[in-house]
C-alpha cells in the first residue's frame, strides 16, 4: 500500500494513513515482544507534523517555510523510524531456561 504515495496529490491524503499505520504496527511490535515502547505511537507526531507541512505546501506564500519543514521533519521522521527499527532487530537477552546448570 505505500507505493500509492507515488501518486501525485493522492500521496497528500495517503501519507496521514501510511505514518498512522506504521505507528500503530511498531507499538503492536514492541507490545508483542514486552519490551516498553518509547512512545504511546512511536514516530507519530512528527510524522503528522510532516504531512500537514506537506499539505501546506500548496499555500501560497506559506509554501516555501512549509516545504522546508517538511523536509526537515522527514529526515528526523525516518531517523526515529529507523531507530526504532533498530531498536526491534538489537537481541533482547532472556533469563537462562535452566539457571544452575
């Protein structure tokens, strides 16, 4: 489903239900595994923040800011989207099954 980003001006609409989703997938992620998430939906808020920005784009005279917050705001998105990813792959060390041995 994500490539129908690659749609012109769809992709606007389309990148909200992507950045929900994937939020939503890493706190189930990290739900599964136990482990404490960092946030309740991790990477969720600068990723809106990120396709409103992309939204306003289109505004006339606020365009430019908001094409430079957009890029901005995207390179920290997938940064904390790759950390968190990160984060999953590290090994997660267990207590022994049989201590004493």
């Amino acid at each position: 489903m994500v490539w129908l980003l690659l749609i012109p001006l769809f992709n606007l609409i389309w990148n909200f239900f992507v950045v929900m989703n994937i939020a939503k997938s890493l706190a189930n992620e990290y739900a599964r595994r136990g482990i404490t998430s960092p946030e309740p939906l991790p990477g969720q808020p600068i990723g809106i923040a990120m396709c409103v920005c992309a939204c306003c784009g289109f505004v006339p005279i606020l365009g430019m800011l908001a094409g430079l917050a957009n890029l901005a705001l995207w390179i920290v998105y997938w940064v904390k989207i790759a950390e968190y990813s990160r984060s999953l792959d590290a090994p997660q060390f267990a207590a022994p099954m049989h201590p004493g041995i």
